[in-house]
C-alpha cells in the first residue's frame, strides 16, 4: 500500500503526517500501535525526520489522530487543509 506524506511544522514541532482509512479506528490498540510504528521505520528508513502520525477524517470530518498521549496537544489546532497542503511525498508499505 502507499500512503501519502506531510511533513511540516507546528507549533515547534517537526511532523510527518500519514493519512491512512478510517477504519483504523475500529482497529484494536495493538494493531494500531503496529501501523504507526511501520510507517515510523518505513519514515526514518526514507530520510523523513519528526513525528510520525497517523491521521484521518472522522465521521464529522474533523481529523483524528493516532499518537501517544504526550503528543496528543502538540497536534491541537492542525486541521485537514494543512495536511492536504503539505502532501508532496509518498511511503510503501509492504
């Protein structure tokens, strides 16, 4: 499968933003952990630097977020067109 990329910064904070399905929500923790560390390795092995983050558009259209708590405020305030303006790059994932 291959995922689109955003890398960019906000509020200080080097992110690589990867849209994936929305069906990752119905996923449970563990398999979600193992999506977000994949595209983590898949990130660092393609020379992308900053915080891997899984991301979708939830049923109301606001963006949903797989991070850990601690990264959880950092991503306070970023929005789809933000993303979708930063989407230039592209992840394999096998």
């Amino acid at each position: 499968m291959i995922y689109g990329v955003a890398q960019f910064k906000h509020a200080g904070t080097d992110f690589v933003m990867i849209p994936v399905n929305p069906s990752v929500e119905k996923k449970t923790k563990t398999e979600q952990i193992a999506l977000r560390c994949k595209l983590t390795e898949k990130a660092q092995k393609a020379g992308l630097t900053g915080v891997v983050v899984p991301v979708w558009r939830g049923y109301t259209g606001s963006l949903k977020f797989l991070v850990e708590a601690d990264v959880k405020p950092l991503v306070t305030g970023v929005e789809w067109p933000l993303v979708a303006r930063h989407l230039k790059e592209s992840l394999r994932l096998e």
